[in-house]
C-alpha cells in the first residue's frame, strides 16, 4: 500500500471518528465542517483509485 493511500485512510478514519463524536455532541456546525471535510477526502480517495472504506479500526473513544 503507498504513503498516498495509507495517510488518506488515516485522514478519513480521523474525520469518522471525531465526526460521530460531534455528532453525539450535537455540535451541527461542526458537523456540517466534518462531512463536507469528509466528502473532499471520499472524492479524492475515488479520483486516485483508493479504496477507503471505514473498517472499525480507528478508536470508538475519538482517541486518535
């Protein structure tokens, strides 16, 4: 797997997570920020061929 797709995996893993922590905050604006964040990530990880579905693996804590 290269660099490219491993930090592109992280980076969406990071944004899941604190996106569900918002969320369960009730923080709207923030989660407005994270998914329009997340989508720029979804499309780039597509436009590059990267497969990054969420796997569970990042912390269910918002520890990352």
């Amino acid at each position: 797997m290269s660099e490219f797709a491993t930090e592109l995996r992280a980076r969406v893993d990071e944004v899941i997570v604190e996106l569900r922590r918002m969320r369960q905050a009730f923080d709207d604006h923030a989660v407005e920020v994270l998914s329009g964040r997340l989508e720029n990530l979804l499309r780039i990880a597509e436009q590059h061929g990267v497969d990054v579905r969420y796997t569970g693996d990042a912390p269910a804590d918002g520890a990352a």
